[in-house]
C-alpha cells in the first residue's frame, strides 16, 4: 500500500436521477426516482429529495410508491447517461492513463501513474479541479476521495458524498476503520457478515482483534486471508486500466407469471437476440450459451451447452438457447428468464451444422410464403374471400395499435418543440414541454396518436450556444428561482388556456371563464409519472354556484401523477367536466394505486361524472397541489405545494380520506418533502 494519496476514487451523485434532474427543470429540488415501473420493478437511483423518505436503490419499486408516492418516477434513459459518462470518463483519462470504470458513474484513477505528486495538496489540487471540470461539462456533480490504496479511496467517495471530497491522510487509516462496520470492507457481504456476527464480530477493529487465524478458520484461507488484510488498512490491489468481461447477458423480469410455453420459447428468442447484440458490439464472441430461469417460487436455475467454438451467429445462440429451455419444466410459471454467452474470444468459429439448419429454415420459410402468395392469387371461393379479410383486419387492427409512452421518455411535437411524457392512459398522453437550459414549461395532453407528437433523443444537459438565450437562469442541477414578484417562470403566453400552471383571470371581478376551472378526472385517468401542477382560480369566492365548488379549498386531485385535463364546459355535471371517457388502460391500473389498490374503494370513492363536493367528507390523495390556510401556494413551477400552513402557503401533504372509508381522517407527511415557494 502506498501511503500517499494516489489513488482517486470518483463516483457521481444520484447519477440517474441528477441527470434526469439537470435535463428536466420542473423536477429540480423535488424527489425523482428511476426504475422500473413494473409492478415487479426496481429502483435503479433515488435523488437526495426522495432519500429523505427511506428510499434507495435495489428497493422494490412498490415499496418506493408508498415511503414516497409524491415523487416522479421515471423510467432510465441510459443513452443519455452513457453520454454524460462519456464525458466524464474522458476527464479522467486527461488525469491518468490508469482509469479503472467500474460502471457508468463510478472508476477509481492511479494519479501517480499520470505524473500527479504523491503529496496531499497536489492530490488535493487534482481532486478539486475534477469536480469543477465535471460540473463544467455535464453540469452534474460527483464525489471524491482520495486515499494510498482502492479501498480506502472508494471509504473516502462515500464520505464525502454528496458533492464533496474526503483525502485520508497517511498513517490514519486504521483510526478510521476501527469504528466502521465489517460491511464497509470489500467482500463482506450479508452472508460473511452473518458469519462474523456468530462470533462476536461488528466492526473492523474487531476485524482486527480477531486476528488472521481466526479469521481463516471461520471463513476459509483465501478469504479470512484477504479479510484481515483490508482490516488492517492494506490493500494491495493495483488499478487496471482494461477489465477483461467474461460473459455478456441480458435477462427480464415480467410483471405476470409466464406459464404458457410458447411465449417462454418466445421470450428466450427475444433474449438470444439481444444478447448477440451486445456481443457484436463489443466485438466479441463465445462458445457457452447459458439460460436463467426464476420459477414463481424465486428459486432460479441455469443451464449451459458448449458449441465447437466461439461464435456471434444469432441462429446458433437461438437454437442452442432453445434446446435449453426445452429441456426445463416452465408449466408453473417463470418470472423472470435470462439468456447468456460466455467463453469470450475475439475471433469467431463459424457452425456448419447450425448453419446448414438455418438454410433448411429458411428454405421452409420460403415454401411457405410461395404458398401463401399462391393462395391469395387463387380465384376466391366460398372461404377465399373470409381467410383474406380476416388476415387483412389483423393487419390493420396491429397498425392502429396505440403508442405507449413510458414516463420521463423524450419526445417532439411539431409545434410546441421538444418536451417529455409526464403520464399517459385512457388514450391520452400529457408532455411537458421544456429544454435542460429552459425554465420550467408548460403541461398539455394529446391523443396517444397525435401524428405531431414523436418520440426523439435525448436533448444534451447543457446548452450547445450557452450565450444565445442569456435570459433564461435555470442551472442544470439547481431548483429554478422564480421572478421577483413571485409569477411562474412560465410565461403564460398567448395560450393561457393550455397551461394548466397558470389560471388567472385578467379581471377579478369578472366571472370565471371556462377555462380557469379544472374539473374532476376518473382515478385512472393516467399511468404513474411525476407530479403535475394543476389549474386552480385565484379567487374562489368570486366564482358563482357550481363552479366555485369546484374550485373550493378542500378540492385537491383524486390521484397522484394524474394530469388534469383542461375542462371546455364550467359545468361539472357535463361529460366535459368528467374528464375522458374511460375507454380503457388496464394495464395501467395496478400502478396508479400507490397503497396497492386498483379500484375506487382505495382512492376518492366516487365515480366518473360526479362532482368533487367540499366539505368534511371530501377526500384527497397525495398530490402535489395541496390547499393552503389562505389559498393555493405558488411557486417557480406554477402551484407548487407549501408545508406547515400559514398565508399564502399549502398544507403538507399526505393521504386524506373521510370518514366513510374507514380510514382516519388525515396523515400526517413526513419531514423533508423540498418545496418550492414564492418569497
């Protein structure tokens, strides 16, 4: 081990989430969560904002809904991050040519091997400059240590998060270790430490106490060797610049059990697919198919077949992935199927044998179409006509098929530009529309078929011209301010009546127009996404009859991640005033129900069409506009919720539910949900 600091270990903060933050302004200083948004899902990263709550990455995603049902939950984008990594991976390697990743955010630098002076301030100086390069190109922020040996430096990222950085002096190591639990050190795990703890053993100064021939009895010579090695501080692992992989896999996890064999043969197909994708992008290639399959009962099995050599043939990996699975009882359910090559070369062996089944196949395939075509040129007769129209209504019924559009996805509308999916369901979509270097935009929901709205790449997280738009302040990675007299940093525009962020009427006096009222949407009128701020009037009280009820401070929205639509007729008896007509999203339903229930029972208990009553009964979901003592709390991005209560500012937020539901009447939110608010 070497005693100065020359060993930097760099791992980015949240760094899906942060960069899901930096791209989309209405999300900064709020909880983002990315994942899967299954209802098998897991989280993948967690902002700060969500932490507080108790969420963290590996955690289901169910779990996450209820600790925290307020935030957005985002599916990853990992183009995006690859191209943030990119970068940063390319500061690094201008410190040293020993740059060790160990995955998107994370790789440690041997900054002797750079040139760097193995002294503390001249590690200190590189650590400081990096962090400032990194902020500079990606507007992202990453915490660093800086230690003798990986295993300290890795202690030190840790400690220093979120953007910090922790140098651990020579000669301190062990005084910092002492107190820390077995878990920090590298290669314990819950099973090792369960071990440890049997014997009386917590913390790394035990560790040490125990000494190596205990350590070596309990858990093996390699292990108890090595373990009491890093307890003692030493660790003598070098930074290796290229990490030779020795498999390539890809696996899925499916929300229902699959018990039909067809599709699992299906599915495994999919899989070999794209596994020889990575591995021709990796240019390599392999000669050990492995299959993993998860039963419904969670115990997994895999199975493997050697080929004659190595090979990237995607018909060679399909039909020996096939064999496998044939050979494997899936009748009881699969949840989850993988499919894997290792035996890693970089030259490729061609199968003759494989390749001559694929030219019977595809011979087979080519009968058959001649057949078909032969068919359809028949003269019809009496089951001519009903086979061809049949065939036909499939097509057709297949290209009509909706789009789905998954939360936090990117996508362009031919007039309003570049914006991302905030939910969808019930046949509509709603997009926010806004750019990295843009304040917080407007919400507006379209068909999911709109033809003008298209999916698109993810916009880069800085401005390519920073100086062409000096007027707009929004910082990558930093909540937006809103303007001085408190207004949102969306300008209403022209097209006042689309921005459901902001419903003022120009006269207070003046009665209400239609479109300063929102109305009451069906529980599952989206798919889980992030908050979206409703419309709400200014003045309820200058709203005649129905539409001030509407409008009242008791009225929140029945669901969170659910966008208001924007209501044409004041009347809230009206199918207008319903919102969309409930033409079906079902797959959606299970996770527009943080609590886990999927009918109205577990929401507001009421049905479509039925107006939003004020008073003691009224019920709430969690929701990101929350009324206030004196009103709505705004903030940058239009109505924003308030906590603690008080003029001018919202209640804290929680699920409220009356008396007839049999749950209490209020819950209470906890600490530390960030807030965006007006001076």
């Amino acid at each position: 081990m070497r005693g100065a600091p020359t060993i930097l270990h760099l791992d980015m903060d949240a760094f899906y989430a942060s960069a899901e933050q930096a791209s989309k302004p209405s999300l900064r200083g709020k909880p983002v969560i990315v994942g899967g948004l299954g209802p098998r899902g897991v989280v993948a990263t967690a902002s700060y904002e969500a932490r507080v709550f108790g969420v963290h990455s590996a955690m289901a995603m169910a779990q996450a809904r209820r600790l925290c049902p307020n935030a957005a939950f985002l599916i990853p984008r990992f183009t995006l991050y690859r191209t943030v990594s990119d970068a940063v991976m390319t500061l690094l390697h201008t410190l040293s040519p020993l740059v060790e990743p160990l995955s998107l955010d994370e790789a440690f630098v041997d900054l002797e091997a750079g040139g760097t002076e193995p002294t503390v301030g001249a590690a200190r100086a590189v650590g400081e400059r990096l962090r400032a390069d990194i902020k500079a190109a990606t507007g992202l922020t990453g915490s660093v240590g800086l230690a003798g040996s990986k295993m300290l430096a890795k202690i030190a990222s840790e400690q220093a998060k979120p953007d910090g950085m922790v140098v651990i002096d020579p000669g301190t190591e062990r005084e910092l270790l002492g107190p820390m639990s077995v878990r920090t050190l590298p290669g314990v795990g819950p099973a090792t430490a369960e071990t440890l703890r049997r014997a009386g053993i917590h913390t790394v100064a035990e560790t040490r106490e125990a000494g190596e021939a205990e350590l070596v009895r309990l858990l093996g010579r390699a292990h108890g060797a090595s373990l009491f090695l890093m307890a003692e501080g030493r660790d003598e692992r070098p930074v290796v610049a290229e990490r030779d992989a020795k498999s390539i896999s890809v696996e899925d996890t499916f929300d229902v059990d699959l018990t039909d064999r067809t599709r699992v043969q299906l599915e495994i197909t999919r899989l070999a697919d794209r596994c020889v994708r990575r591995l021709r992008e990796a240019g390599r290639s392999g000669r050990t198919v492995v299959i993993k399959v998860r039963r419904y009962d969670f115990s997994t099995l895999t199975r493997s077949e050697t080929l004659r050599g190595p090979t990237d043939d995607p018909g060679v990996v399909r039909e020996a992935a096939a064999r496998l699975i044939d050979g494997v009882d899936t009748t009881a359910g699969v949840r989850l199927l993988g499919v894997g090559v290792s035996g890693l070369a970089d030259y490729t062996q061609e199968d003759l044998f494989a390749q001559a089944a694929q030219a019977v196949q595809a011979a087979q395939a080519a009968q058959e179409a001649h057949e078909a075509l032969g068919d359809a040129r028949r003269v019809p007769g009496p089951e001519g006509p009903e086979r061809v129209g049949e065939g036909a209504g499939e097509a057709s019924e297949d290209a009509e098929k909706p789009r789905r559009w998954l939360p936090g996805s990117d996508v362009r509308h031919a007039e309003y530009g570049a914006g991302w999916v905030q939910g969808s369901g019930v046949g509509r979509v709603t997009v926010r529309f806004e750019e990295p270097w843009s304040r917080p935009g407007r919400v507006r929901t379209f068909a999911v078929d709109d033809p003008a709205l298209e999916p698109t790449e993810p916009l880069p997280l800085l401005r390519p011209d920073a100086d062409a738009a000096p007027g707009l302040d929004a910082v990558p990675g930093e909540p937006a301010t809103p303007d001085v007299d408190g207004a949102s940093d969306a300008d209403p525009g022209p097209d006042a009546d689309l921005a459901p962020n902001l419903a003022v009427s120009p006269d207070p006096d003046a009665s209400p127009t239609a479109e300063e009222v929102a109305g009451p949407v069906p529980e599952d009128a989206a798919s889980p996404g992030p908050d979206v701020a409703r419309k709400a009037a200014t003045d309820p009280a200058s709203m005649p009859g129905e539409a001030a009820d509407l409008v009242s401070d008791d009225v929140v929205c029945p669901r969170p991640d659910v966008a208001r639509e924007v209501v044409t007729d004041p009347d809230p008896a009206s199918e207008d005033a319903a919102g969309p007509p409930l033409d079906g999203a079902p797959e959606a339903a299970p996770d527009l129900a943080p609590d886990g229930t999927t009918g109205r029972e577990g929401t507001t208990g009421l049905n479509p069409g039925e107006r939003i009553a004020p008073g003691p009964e009224q019920t709430a979901g969690p929701d990101d506009l929350a009324p206030g003592a004196d009103g709505l709390a705004e903030g940058a991005d239009g109505l924003a919720p308030g906590l603690g209560g008080g003029s001018g500012r919202g209640q804290g937020l929680g699920h409220m539910r009356g008396p007839a539901s049999g749950h209490e009447q209020s819950k209470p939110q906890p600490q530390g949900q960030p807030v965006t608010s007006s001076p």
